[in-house]
C-alpha cells in the first residue's frame, strides 16, 4: 500500500519539478530578453543617428576607404578570439585593455587586475586595425565582433580634467597647463614646471580648461587631444558597425555581458571599478563655474557623442 501511494505522488513530484523548471527558463528567458533589448536599443539610436545625420556627422567619409590610418589608431585588434576594440580614453580602458593583453597570453588566463596599468599604455603593446592592408582591415571588420564603451560627455571631461591637471602629471601640466593659464587664467608667466605649480598651488581651473576646449584655435591648431577627443571622433561608429555598445555607468553589468557573449565569461574575469570614479551625479557641482552660454557651447561640442550614445 505504501509503495502505491508512492506510485502515486510521483506524477505530483516530477509535474512540480517540471513547472519549476518551466519558470526557471521563463525567467532566464526573460531575463535575457532584457540584455538584449538593452543592446537592441543603443544599436537602434545609433543607426538612427547615422542615418539622420550621415554628412554632418562622418564629415564627409563614406566608408573605410576615406579614412587614414592615423584615424584608426584606436582599434585594437585579438585574432585569437575575432575580436576588435575600439578604446575610448578615461572609459575604462585601462581595464579593458587589461583584458585584451590577458587575452594575447596563453591559457589559463591571469586575472587582469595583475597587470600593471602603466604597461598596457605603452605604445606598441596592442596589434592594431591600422596595422594590416585595407583588404584584411575590411575582413576582419566584417567578421570580427566589434566593441566600445562610452560615456556621459560631461562626465568624462571631468575625469580627464581630474587625471591630466589635479593630479601631478608633468607631460600634461607642460605640453597644455602652463598654455592653459597663460591664455585663461590670467597668469602671464606660469610657473615651468608642475612641481614649481603645485608648491605655489597654481593649477588651471576646470573653467580654464573649459574656455580652452571652447577657443576656435584650440582645434585649428591640432585635432583635440584623445582624452578630451569627442567619442565618436575616435571610434567612427557611422562608419564601423560595432556589435556590442557598452556603457560606463552600467560598467560591470555590461562587462560581464560581452565577455558572455564572446564565451569567455568562464576564462576571464572583468576588474572590479575603482571607488575614486567620476559619478555622474557630481556634473552639477564641477559646472557651477561655468557659465550657462559656456555649457551650451560645450554641448554642441560634443553634441554627435550626446546623441549617438543617449545622453
């Protein structure tokens, strides 16, 4: 009798067990519908962009032909895995290219958070786009899965502000600080070097290097240095149809997405984010000094990196 009573709850069992398993995927289901529907998104505003603004906004270039190599120096190319990254200064991309040399090595992969910062900054480290001949840049870009993270404009000025001219950093202080204060902080005779700036506590204000980015000349003279360099200057996504877009702001949630999507999420770890990050919610209080005139000049600066990436 005992066993027929077990006979029969097992149907009961094994059908609770199925809805379990139903919902489960249900939810994963859903839950990745979700992830790409975030993706599905900024692809969308992108095309939409592009579409709209083709002329204004690829200033002219129609295609990869157009361009010179010196514009795609910031693609970094891994054959091993097909990837391509295009990398955007102060968007993380210390860490990824943490992850791109952790990659170039053989497995079991280190964690990247063991590299050195410094050595992956140094020139040549990276087998870039520009490297190879137009045939093969073109096949690897059809091919490869092509990726970049972006961020708020406005954050992003105020974290290279905070790294090149708060912080002691003596190439940034004498190729752009002392010329900085000399023209907009009224300093006819800057101090030469930024050790002579920091004992007298003479630095350009976040205004200075506002007013700088926003002098007419600043651009005539040279294109704009990549750390202040519009994102969309630097990655041409009008031009290159990138497979992944992430975000700063969502920075580890959309790591661990992509790396899931190369299928390496088991292989590789993405770094965690430093607590000293640039938040989006201090913009108000580095742009109390600036005018308001100031800051819509400064929106249409970077008005094609506002719209491209839905800011």
């Amino acid at each position: 009798m005992a066993a027929c009573r077990r006979f029969l709850l097992l149907p009961g069992l094994l059908g609770s067990i199925f809805l379990i398993m139903f919902f489960y995927q249900w939810d994963m289901s859903n839950e990745n519908r979700a992830e790409r529907t975030d993706q599905e998104l900024r692809q969308q505003l992108l095309r939409e962009t592009c579409d709209g603004n083709k002329e204004a906004f690829s200033e002219g270039k129609h295609s990869l032909e157009d361009m010179t190599d010196k514009e795609l120096e910031n693609l970094i190319v891994d054959d091993n895995h097909g990837i391509i990254y295009c990398y955007i200064p102060k968007v993380a991309c210390t860490n990824w290219k943490r992850v791109m040399f952790v990659l170039n090595q053989s497995e079991p992969y280190d964690d990247p958070s063991s590299v050195p910062s410094d050595l992956v900054h140094v020139p040549k480290m990276f087998t870039l786009l520009n490297s190879f001949p137009r045939t093969e840049m073109k096949a690897k870009l059809k091919h490869y899965t092509k990726f970049l993270f972006v961020r708020d404009p406005f954050v992003r000025l105020i974290s290279a502000y905070r790294d090149k001219f708060v912080r002691h950093n003596e190439y940034y202080y004498e190729k752009f600080g002392r010329n900085i204060l000399r023209l907009y902080g009224n300093q006819s005779d800057p101090p030469k070097t930024v050790d002579e700036a920091f004992a007298s506590g003479v630095r350009p204000s976040f205004y200075n290097f506002i007013q700088y980015l926003l002098d007419p000349q600043t651009v005539k003279k040279e294109p704009f240095e990549p750390h202040w360099r519009q994102m969309t200057r630097l990655c041409h996504p009008c031009l290159i149809q990138y497979d992944f877009v992430g975000h700063q702001e969502t920075l580890q949630e959309d790591a661990e997405l992509l790396l899931k999507t190369l299928k390496l999420e088991d292989d590789i770890k993405f770094p965690p984010s430093y607590e000293n990050m640039t938040s989006t919610s201090s913009v108000l209080d580095w742009f109390r000094t600036v005018p308001l005139e100031d800051r819509r000049k400064l929106y249409k600066l970077y008005k094609w990196d506002f719209r491209s990436f839905g800011y």
